[in-house]
C-alpha cells in the first residue's frame, strides 16, 4: 500500500522566495547599526526560511528546526563567536533537538 504525499502549497514557494527577495533588498539597502534594522532582518530570516523549509520539507518540525538554525548561525556571527567549532556545535544541538522531539513525539 502506498502512501499519498500531501501536494505542495506553491503559494509557501512563492512567498518564501518573496521573503529572500525583500531580505536582500533590506541588507542592500539598510546598515545594520540600529536595533530596527537587526530586528526587520532577523523577522525577514525567520519568515523567509520557515516558510521555504516547510514547501521543502513538508513537516513543521524540521522547518522549525531549519529556522532555528540559520537563526542561531546568524545570532552567533552577530555576537562575534566566528569560529568553526561553534558551527559543529550548533549543527549537534540541532541534530540533538531532531531526535529528541521524533522520540517524543512517536
């Protein structure tokens, strides 16, 4: 028996792309020295890529786990921790999130 996959909404591709559109036209456009300008570029981030993570992946949990790393990159890139190893570790914690909310979850 096979399972049917839920049709895609191409609206979600559509304003998801939109969302890096505007994102790129803010950060060509604004420097980022006021909190409003950090604020509109990080809700931008989040809307943008939950919205393509959720027309790529089908599933609200692994859009919320990709929102929330890309936010947590760009929030540590922010605060000046550039190193590799921190992106290890972020990558971990994300994996870590992934099988800790499946098992729950099941």
């Amino acid at each position: 028996m096979e399972r049917i996959k839920a049709p895609r909404n191409p609206l979600l591709l559509f304003l998801g792309i939109t969302g890096i559109i505007l994102l790129s036209s803010l950060v060509n456009i604004v420097p980022p020295d006021t909190v409003f300008a950090l604020a509109a570029f990080f809700s931008l981030l989040i809307i943008s890529a939950y919205l393509l993570g959720v027309y790529a992946f089908r599933r609200r949990r692994h859009a919320l786990l990709l929102v929330l790393a890309v936010t947590m990159f760009f929030v540590l890139r922010l605060i000046g921790l550039k190193h590799g190893l921190y992106t290890i570790l972020l990558v971990a914690s994300i994996f870590a999130l992934e099988y800790l909310w499946k098992d729950s979850i099941s």
